[in-house]
C-alpha cells in the first residue's frame, strides 16, 4: 500500500525561495525546481549525489531508476538491445526512441 501525500497547492511564488512570481499552477519559475533539488542535496547530504542515494537504500547493490520503473512512475525502452535498456519518463522514453530507434 502507497502512502497518502498531501496535495500540494502552488502559490504564485516559486518554491525554490527565490521569490519570483510564477505562473496560474506553477510551483517553480523554469528550471528551479533543479536549483531547489540540489539545494535540497546540498543541505541534507553535503552536495553528494551518492551519499543521497545511500541514505535512501540506493546504489549499485539497488538501482534508483530500476525501483522507479518497477513503482510504475518510469518504463524502461523495450527497443535497446543492451539490458537494462533506457529507463525513464514516457515523454523520455519517447525522445529516446526518436533519437536512437528511428528507422533508417
């Protein structure tokens, strides 16, 4: 069973702190929601990638985007012929095939 989240509600101004006015359903001005996840990082797990994934179980012996895939949130591309193929987004996933699938 998931755990209920609570709904989040944009505000008007961008939730990375910088106070910018952003648009109607919007919670970040554009590419500020990168600027808050590596402050984010930076606060809890001293700008270390790895240290972040380690905290939350992840690393080599547990793959971060195998679980996002297996949580339904990613898919992997079902065209690589190496394995584990591509995973991410479906709109990555569609930009993945466009750029590396496409018939020739």
């Amino acid at each position: 069973m998931t755990e209920k989240k609570p709904r989040l509600i944009p505000t008007g101004t961008c939730w990375c702190g910088c106070e910018k006015e952003v648009g109607l359903g919007k919670f970040f001005a554009p590419g500020h929601d990168k600027v808050a996840e590596a402050a984010l990082v930076a606060v809890k797990y001293g700008s270390s990638v790895p240290e972040f994934l380690h905290t939350h179980g992840y690393g080599p012996h547990h793959s971060v985007s195998r679980a996002a895939v297996d949580a339904g949130v990613w898919e992997e591309c079902d065209e690589c012929s190496s394995k584990p193929g591509y995973r991410g987004t479906r709109e990555s996933i569609k930009n993945h095939k466009r750029k590396y699938h496409q018939e020739q």
